[in-house]
C-alpha cells in the first residue's frame, strides 16, 4: 500500500522513539545535494543503526517518503527516498 497523508503519523508524535535524544546532527549530513551512496553508508550509519531498531520505522519511513527532502527518515537517505519516489511516483508533499 502506497503511502498517503490520511494514514501517515507525525513522528513527533510517535511514542518512545529511540532517535529521541539523539543528536539531530546524526541524522543530517551537511550536504545532501551532493550525497553520494558511499557518504552514505559512512555518515548515516549510526542513524541507520537507531533507526533499525526502532518500532516506529515502517511509519518514519513513509513519513518521510510523503515529507522530507533531507535526513535520514525510518533508515532512509535522501537518495533511497528519492529512488523510491521515482518507482512508486511518488511526490514530496510541501508542508506550511
């Protein structure tokens, strides 16, 4: 099922996520314009660690297939998602 904004939750809404209390900083590399799949599996691989742990990871993840353009969102980078995005015709979604 394709994600869609009736069914998604906002993950600051999500109980006991484990990225909570993290560095924000772990789950952002400065640049994602220019990420590339090597950077990262470096930079977000401790992100990628918390999040495959984390109950909240299918949710984060459509979560940010719908809204984000930078982070790592339910273990997703930036390019997975834009990947993702492009097979599944998917549009990020501009919140106010």
């Amino acid at each position: 099922m394709e994600p869609s904004e009736s069914n998604i939750t906002d993950p600051s809404r999500f109980t006991n996520p484990l990225c909570r209390g993290e560095d924000p900083e772990t789950f952002f590399i400065d640049d994602d314009e220019k990420e590339t799949a090597a950077m990262s599996r470096v930079y977000y691989r401790k992100a990628k660690l918390i999040c495959s742990k984390c109950e909240h990871i299918v949710e984060c993840a459509e979560w940010g297939l719908l809204y984000e353009k930078y982070g790592l969102w339910g273990g997703l980078t930036p390019l997975e998602r834009k990947d993702i995005r492009r097979k599944r015709k998917i549009r990020v979604i501009e919140r106010e």
